[in-house]
C-alpha cells in the first residue's frame, strides 16, 4: 500500500523503524502469505516422507484418495472441495451421505471406485468423522489409524489424504491441530504394523509415503502440524 510520508516523519528513526518491522512481518507471517496451487511442502525432520499438497482432492492423481464426512444431517450440506468432488460423481456424494449406505459416524469408512471421466483418484475412501456440532481434532488420530490400515489393507503405496473438515461445515477448526493429531494416529498404526511384520505376523505392502492435502491458506500451518507430531512421536 502506497503512503506519501510528511516532512516530519520522513526522516523520524523511529517511524522508519516502524515500517520496516511491518514490512517484514508482512513477509514471514505465513498466515498472510498463501502457497500456491499445487505446490508442494517438504515436512521437515520426517521420520517419514510426507508432504502437504495445495491440491483439491477433486482434481489429484493417486491410486488412492481419501475425503472425510461428518454424520449426516439434513441441515449440513457440502462446501468447497466436498462439494466440487459431489458434482463430479454426478450427486454420488450426497446420495450415499444422505442414505443409510454412509451415516458418517466416527470410523465408518465406504470405497468407491470412480468412473472413468469422473475425478483422476482411481479409489475414493469416505472416513466418517462423527457429529460435527461436538468434533474436536482429537478425533483424527482414529481417522489416521483408519487411513493407514485401508491403505495397507489396500496395498497402496502413496496414498493421498485431504481431512475436509473446513468444507465438511466445520469452520474455526485449526488445521494444524487437526494434521497433528491425524498423524499421531497414523504412525501408531504404522507402528503396530511394523511390529507385526518383524514377528512375521503381518504380510502386504504398506503406506511408503503420505500427502496431505490443504488449500493455500492453511498449507503452512498443516505442514507444521505435522512437523509436531513426528517430533512428539520420535522414540526416546
């Protein structure tokens, strides 16, 4: 923003000094600083690889792609990418959500596999998240638990994740708690599984990767999150 500086202040220190810690706030402060479409964030210090992608789930290229839903009520309706992936499938969405094939209660899960022309996403998982009024991003560690097993259940590789709680109705959720708290649960699911599989007791391929999907204004506060929840669950 352009400002005409008056003969008193232009050369005040301390008004210069001002300015320019504006300046640089305006510069670091990710919340004001968008990513850009399809860019992707490097998690830093991963245990894991992972990455959050500005990517809308309607439009990714994955073997598997998984969205989340709250419990269905006649008063939620779909927002943003939810809604953009429903008109794709041709109501698809709404009509499995508003029927008793999908309720969206807490762990619930539904695999669609989309038609050709549709979205690029060759399976869709559905995650229920449970009543929207009472969620808290606690709930996610049971999505992340979930996620990691379908996948491995599944043998995907390099799955693709989006929480959707924002488009879901859910506003005000801090996404970076929601990423935190899902991972913590997909590690622990990693975890037990890996367990399993030096004892033998566990075959099939698991999850090698992990992308994150957000949008441009919370792709920095994601990828943070999820940087605190590899350094909380670092072994001791």
């Amino acid at each position: 923003m352009a400002m005409t500086l008056s003969r008193k202040t232009k050369h005040c220190p301390w008004f210069v000094l001002l300015l320019a810690a504006v300046s640089v706030q305006a510069q670091t402060n990710p919340a004001t600083t968008p990513i850009a479409e399809s860019q992707a964030l490097t998690v830093p210090n991963a245990s894991f690889p992972a990455q959050v992608l500005v990517e809308s789930p309607a439009v990714t290229r994955t073997d598997l792609q998984a969205i989340c839903l709250f419990q269905s009520d006649p008063s939620h309706t779909l927002h943003g990418s939810l809604m953009e992936i429903d008109q794709k499938l041709g109501g698809l969405l709404s009509q499995v959500h508003k029927s008793s094939m999908f309720s969206g209660a807490l762990g619930e899960t539904l695999l669609i596999a989309p038609k050709p022309g549709t979205i690029p996403a060759r399976r869709l998982l559905l995650i229920g998240l449970g009543d929207l009024e009472s969620f808290t991003p606690e709930r996610e560690q049971q999505v992340g638990f979930i996620f990691f097993e379908e996948a491995e259940r599944l043998g995907i590789s390099h799955p693709y994740f989006a929480p959707t709680v924002l488009d879901g109705g859910k506003t005000g959720t801090d996404t970076g708690d929601v990423a935190q708290q899902f991972l913590s649960g997909f590690l622990r699911a990693k975890a037990s599984q890996d367990l399993l599989k030096n004892a033998g007791a566990a075959a099939g391929v698991g999850p090698r990767s992990l992308t994150f999907l957000a949008g441009p204004s919370h792709a920095a506060n994601t990828r943070d999150g999820l940087a605190r929840a590899f350094q909380i669950m670092q072994p001791r």
